[in-house]
C-alpha cells in the first residue's frame, strides 16, 4: 500500500469514529431529554442547580436551557444531567 493510500485510510478511519461518537452521544441524548416531564406547551421541567427553582424551559440542539451560562458550574452540571437523564424534574 502506497504511503497516500495509508494516510486517506487513516482520515476515513478517524473520520468514521468520530462520525459514530457524535451519533451516540445525539442518540443517548435525545433519549434522556425525552425522559424529561414536558408541560403542555413542550417546555422540559426542570429544577434549575443554580437557583434551586422550578423551570419549564425549551431545551437548545444542544440539550441547554436558555438560562446556561458556560462559565457557570452550576450551568455545566445541570447539562451534563439532562444530558445523562439525571436531572431533577418536578411535575
């Protein structure tokens, strides 16, 4: 195999993990934001780890409420569990 040829294999090979690691997480994601108590209109229900307050939020592409702040710690943790399905909700 010519050293070209290895190194398009490579990138494909790279390319293709990558492709299947973002899949699964999209995967794992929207099937733990779809756990989540929604109130009529379609809002998440969730108690916010910042404020400790009740919200009824619409959650981004990215699984974050419109209150996220990326700097916060709080914020951060509060993705990480919608994210794994761990957030507290109320109904």
């Amino acid at each position: 195999m010519a050293e070209d040829d290895s190194g398009l294999l490579d990138r494909l090979v790279h390319g293709a993990g990558r492709a299947y690691a973002k899949s699964r997480t999209a995967y794992r994601q929207g099937r733990n934001e779809g756990r989540i108590p929604r109130d009529d209109a379609g809002r998440a229900k969730i108690v916010c780890r910042r404020y400790a307050e009740r919200r009824a939020v619409l959650l981004d592409d990215d699984g974050r409420p419109p209150c996220f702040e990326a700097d916060h710690d709080d914020c951060q943790g509060c993705v990480e569990d919608i994210r794994e399905g761990r957030i507290e909700t109320w109904e």
